[in-house]
C-alpha cells in the first residue's frame, strides 16, 4: 500500500463539480491500494499515520499527530501511485491491486479511519476527481506498507 500525505490548511474533493469530501485543517490522503496488499497492512498504515508528528507545537517544532490537534483526515484513492516508468513514457500500472480489490481495501481502510478519528472525508473510488488543497508548510510525506 502506498500512500502520499500531505499536511493542509484545507483540502476538497469534486465530482462533477460537486464538493464531495472537505476538510480544514489536517492531512491529505492519497491511496493507492497494490497486489497483495491486506486488511493488516492497511491498519498498520492507519495506525503510523493517525500518530505520524507533522502538525507543529507550541514551539514550532513537527511535534504533533493529526489526532493530537483535533485534525480532519481526507482519504483520496489513488491508483497511479502504483506507476513503474522503467519500460518507457508511458506509466505500467501492473503493481496496482485489481479495481475490485483496490475498492475493497480502500473502503476498509476508510471504515478503519472513521472508527479510530473524529473527522474522515473522502474521495470517490475511480470517479474524475478534482483535489484542491492548500499545502501547509508544505509538508509531504511518501509512505508505504508491505505485507
């Protein structure tokens, strides 16, 4: 599972220039669920990332998770990140789980997120999406999870 964090101000999501998904201040989720990826590697995930410390404190110091400041979390699926670009211009997606698998763990994952934090918005699986986010810092953290 690969995942790009972003640290926000704010961030939305629209489909068909409706707002889906918004947040203010939090972190920005884009998820990219591969082949072979599990239940347990998507709640290690959530797990790192609820308690990742990007958010600044008193001091100004990265020092902080998104639930320590109260912060929205906006899961956005992602299959691109998947993108091997050694056979030549055009990306492979082949590491990319399955649609109906990417769907699958994507909406665990997102079930995870809403049972252990407040304030989770989401994207739409495989829909046109336009992401719109003001990057605080900025601050942009790749991850990833294997099983």
């Amino acid at each position: 599972m690969i995942a790009v964090l972003q640290r926000v101000s704010e961030a939305s999501v629209h489909v068909d220039g409706a707002v889906i998904g918004q947040i203010g201040s939090g972190m920005l989720v884009l998820l990219c669920v591969e082949k072979g990826d599990t239940e347990a590697v998507a709640e290690r995930m959530l797990a790192k990332m609820l308690k990742l410390r990007i958010f600044s404190d008193a001091a100004g110091k990265m020092n902080l998770s998104v639930q320590d400041v109260g912060g929205g979390l906006l899961v956005v699926s992602q299959f691109t990140l998947a993108a091997d670009l050694a056979g030549g211009n055009r990306p492979s997606f082949t590491q990319a789980a399955a649609p109906e698998e990417g769907r699958r763990l994507y909406e665990y994952f997102v079930a995870q997120a809403q049972k252990a934090h407040p304030v989770v918005q989401t994207g739409q699986f495989a829909a046109d999406m336009k992401v719109a986010l003001i990057n605080d810092g900025p601050i942009t953290i790749p991850m990833r999870m294997t099983a």
